[in-house]
C-alpha cells in the first residue's frame, strides 16, 4: 500500500538542522569559514600578547 495525503493533511516541516546537514554547499561554506575566524581570533590574541619592546 502506498501512502498518499489526504486534502487535511498538512505536510511536516524538515528541521532546520536537517535542513543544513542535507546541503553540501552550507556545510562546505562552516567548514571554511569556522576555522577562518577561530584561527583570525587566535592570531589577534596572540598579537596582542606581545610585550611592547622597549
């Protein structure tokens, strides 16, 4: 037996994490911009972190 929908019946939303997950090109765009940022970040901390020669 197949399932078909009935007039009534409402069609359930696909969670936004699914969402996400199912679509290459978001995954690919977190994995370069995460750890962009997260290494942009470290090497302002480290930056900062040098004592001022004097």
């Amino acid at each position: 037996m197949s399932e078909q929908s009935t007039p009534g019946e409402e069609r359930t939303q696909v969670p936004f994490m699914q969402r996400i997950l199912d679509n290459p090109f978001i995954l690919l765009f977190i994995g370069i911009v995460f750890p962009a940022v997260f290494y942009i970040i470290w090497g302002i901390m480290e930056i900062v972190n040098i004592p001022i020669a004097p």
